[in-house]
C-alpha cells in the first residue's frame, strides 16, 4: 500500500530548514516502517501550486512574513479552499478515505485565522530558539505527545502569533487546545498558543516539530542569524542556544515523535478503512 503525501511548501522561496526536515522525517519513516511513502512538494505562496483531493496526507509548512496581509490573494483563497475541499471529505460518512493534515507555525497561524480560534497579533520582538513547551490540560491526553515531557522543547521561529483562545469557536469545531507558550511571570504578556488538535484529522502546532539539531545549528550559525539574535537577544542567549544543540536529545526527542506519530495515526486509519 503506497501512501501518497502533499507538502504544501509556505516558504515563498525563502531559504529554510523546514522543507529538508519534513522530507528527511518522511524518508526516515518509510525505511524504518517498510511503508512505501511517495510525496510531492507543491509550492502554494511563490508558484500557486495547489495539490488535488487525491492525496492521503498533507503536511503544511511554515513561512515568512505575516499571517494577515495575504488575506484575499489569489494563493491564499486557492489554499483555503483545498482545505475545504478536505473537510468536506472528512465530515461524508459515505467517505472513508479520510484527509489528514498538519499544519507548522505560518500555516498553524493561518488555519487558526481561518477558525477564528484566537487574535492574531504580531509580537513585541521576535521569539527564535529552543524553548520548552508546556502542555495544557488536554495536551496531557494527546497522543501525538507520548513520550515526551512535559514541558517538552521544540524551535519556535516566528514575529507572529495566535493570542486569547475564543472559547466558542473551540467548542464548535470540537478543537482542542493542547500546548502554549511558556508562562513568564515577569512580563504582563498573553501567552501564545501553540498546539491544538482542531479536528481528529487535522493538527497543527506554532513550533516547529520538525526541526533538528544539525539544521538548527548550522541557522545558527550564519553571519545574518547570528547578528540579528544578538541584537535582540543579547550574546549570553545566542551562545546559549548553541550550547544547548551540543545536547541535541530535547531536540531530537519532538523531532522523532510528533509527525511520524501523526504519520502512525493517518496511516493507521487508512488501512483500516
């Protein structure tokens, strides 16, 4: 049974780490699962490149720039509307070819806009690094995060964020919210949310679990990342953070976990369908 896989590439062409995770994750998975897995990347923002129905899973990824001002283009309105296309398969009882799909920081953002789940606001400076990641209530019950901590840590990487979960938009898709932002007693700020499990076919989470140690480093270590977090941050967080990839378990831990166990779960239902 070969599972076919979109990769829904947010990226508009800038230079990333996310696109060779995710297809290293996909990689890894087929060889250690012996399931065949064929995907196809399709570029949505830069060549509005949208996949058909056709496929089992989608996996949409981060990008740059503001989950706002693409409201109303041409890539945007084509995206959504894939995506509801999805959710129109999921809620036929006549179809048991369900679509799952994961969306990563910019796309997360985006679904959650889509949802009208909370304010999307642009932060007072940017969050980059490796940071723990507390569970809600419900998080503690989430399948994807079995095995690891709580909190766990995963990269965050982002100017935007999702704020003041809507309580009745929650409800009436049935999402569930499962991780936020660290607590940070010392800044009267609203904490970010960043996992929520909107439907039992669609995922998303703020960070980004596929990032890994090696990818990360080497960010890192370009000339550009380097000034702009010392700039922001200061040269103690800067060699803090590239102390803490010289222990790349934390890191490798959500990286081996959350989308092969999104993977378990989509591939799972398709073969008992």
């Amino acid at each position: 049974m070969s599972i076919k896989i979109a990769i829904l590439d947010l990226y508009a062409g800038h230079p990333n780490q996310g696109m060779r995770c995710i297809q290293d994750i996909l990689q890894r998975y087929s060889l250690r699962n012996q399931i065949p897995l064929v995907y196809q990347v399709f570029d949505v923002r830069a060549n509005n490149e949208i996949p058909s129905t056709d496929f089992d899973i989608y996996i949409s990824s981060g990008g740059p720039g503001s989950p706002l001002e693409s409201e109303g283009s041409v890539w945007e309105n084509n995206y959504f509307n894939l995506i509801e296309k999805l959710e129109n398969i999921n809620r036929n009882p006549n179809r048991v070819d369900k679509k799952h799909v994961f969306f990563i920081c910019h796309s997360f953002q985006l679904i959650c806009r889509k949802y009208q789940l909370g304010k999307i606001s642009k932060r007072k400076s940017t969050s980059f690094g490796i940071f723990p990641i507390p569970r809600t209530a419900d998080g503690q019950f989430e399948e994807l995060f079995n095995g690891l901590g709580d909190p766990f840590f995963a990269v965050d990487s982002r100017d935007w964020q999702v704020i003041e979960p809507n309580e009745e938009k929650f409800e009436a898709i049935g999402a569930k919210l499962l991780a936020l932002e660290k607590d940070r007693p010392h800044v009267n700020l609203e904490r970010c949310l960043m996992a929520i499990r909107f439907t039992d076919y669609f995922f998303g989470t703020q960070f980004h679990p596929e990032a890994d140690p090696v990818g990360m480093k080497e960010h890192l270590l370009t000339e550009e990342k380097k000034n702009q977090i010392i700039e922001v941050h200061g040269a103690e967080k800067y060699w803090e953070m590239l102390q803490f990839l010289d222990d790349p378990e934390k890191l490798e831990r959500t990286q081996n976990q959350i989308i092969p166990a999104f993977l378990d779960q989509a591939i799972h239902a398709l073969q008992e369908a």
